[in-house]
C-alpha cells in the first residue's frame, strides 16, 4: 500500500513513547466524522503508522450515533441527525474497508473497524454512568467539561449557548471512558489503550487529570481504571 504521508508524533501523554514504538500497546484510531483531518489519505497513513508499531491489533472507531450530535445542535431534528450520521459512518466505513483492501490479506486481518455501539461494553456503560452523574451534579467536573465543549464549539465557527454546550457535552462523557481506560470491543479480549490524534486540546488535559487521579480523586475511583492510556499529538508530513 503506497502510503501519501508519514506520521510525526510531536508530543505523547499518558505513557512513555519509548511504550508505543516498542510495541506495548494496542493501537486504535478514532475517526472524528467532523473534522477534514480525516481524509481517505490521512486514515490510510494513520492505519499503516498504527500497524507498524501497534501489540497485536490495531481498532478503527467510527462512532456515527455520537456524531448525530454535531447535527443535532444546528438545529435540526434527532432522527434527520441520527439519518445523516449514520449515513456519514456508512461512508467512512466503506473507505476504511476500500483501504484495507490494498493491505496485505495477514495485516488486513489485524484491523478491526467498529462503531460505537460495538464497543459500548458493561465495563464502559458503568464508567459512562458514574461520568454523567458526575457531570449532573454541576460541580467542578461539570464546569471543566463544558470549558472543553466550548473550545470545540469556538474552533468550529458556532455561536456558544448553554443547551449546545450541554448537548455537545454528552458526546464528551461518552467517549471518555475509552480515552481514560482503554476500548474493547463486545466479545474480544483486546484493549487499545493508545491513540494518535492531531492536536492536544482541553479535553487532553480533562482526561489526564481523571488518569492520574489528582484533581477528581473520588471520580477516578469511582471509575476503578485498570488500563494505562495514552494520547498521542501528531502531525502528517
């Protein structure tokens, strides 16, 4: 497979890059269906990077019902939200699949493309509960999530109010059990726990503080973390 761009990795937290690039970690990739990052050329240098240096398997994430929520704060129905995001998944997945097509059959079979249904595991609907009641008791937890929504929502060109900080910011809790102890999909042994993403924000910072158990120390006991994550900022060139 010709590969357009190399990834850089230009920053890494969580764990010691010496840990992705001696193969410690199950690698898996988050396809945000919202950001132009990800074009066909981009997943497929990400896919080939991650195969190089991932444990056993490397995870393609492509959550199309989370991503309704980006439709659903410009003001138009649930169900045309939910129709369009899933229509945008079914598109993605087809890439990814187009992509793999051109691996190898034996690294072809180390990719796994998942939604986000797949991976909504008993241990991650758990996690995702103490999160939101954590978030509905409006206190220092609730106040950091809504700073990292309205980060998202001012790099996107959107008028910040409330309710759409609030709706956005159920698409944060639920993405972020993974991002603090790993993604497994239903029925398979496997935990990723490291993913490259261009870009370290807020929300880099907010999952790190719950990791390291510091600042929300009841919260992150709460969630019993049993996986060492990390997050990589990296850059194609």
């Amino acid at each position: 497979m010709e590969i357009t761009h190399k990834v850089n990795i230009k920053g890494v937290k969580g764990v010691e890059l010496s840990d992705i690039t001696e193969r410690k970690h199950n690698i898996w990739i988050g396809i945000s269906l919202s950001n132009k990052f990800f074009t066909k050329e981009n997943i497929k240098s990400l896919i080939q990077f991650a195969l190089e240096n991932t444990k056993e398997k490397v995870l393609v994430w492509i959550p199309g019902r989370m991503h309704a929520t980006n439709y659903y704060i410009d003001r138009i129905s649930r169900a045309d939200a939910l129709k369009r995001a899933f229509e945008d998944e079914d598109r993605c997945k087809q890439m990814v699949q187009d992509i793999l097509k051109e691996l190898p059959q034996e690294e072809a079979r180390k990719v796994d493309v998942v939604n986000y249904e797949d991976t909504c595991t008993p241990k991650h609907i758990k996690q995702k509960e103490v999160l939101l009641r954590e978030f509905s008791s409006r206190g220092k937890f609730y106040d950091e999530v809504i700073e990292v929504v309205s980060e998202i929502i001012k790099s996107r060109g959107r008028t910040y109010s409330k309710e759409r900080a609030e709706a956005l910011s159920l698409y944060v809790i639920s993405e972020l059990p993974m991002f603090v102890d790993g993604v497994q999909v239903n029925g398979s042994p496997t935990t990723y726990t490291v993913i490259p993403y261009p870009g370290f924000g807020k929300i880099d910072d907010l999952e790190m503080a719950i990791v390291e158990g510091n600042k929300y120390p009841e919260l992150t006991k709460k969630l019993g973390l049993s996986n060492k994550v990390g997050i990589m900022d990296i850059e194609l060139g």
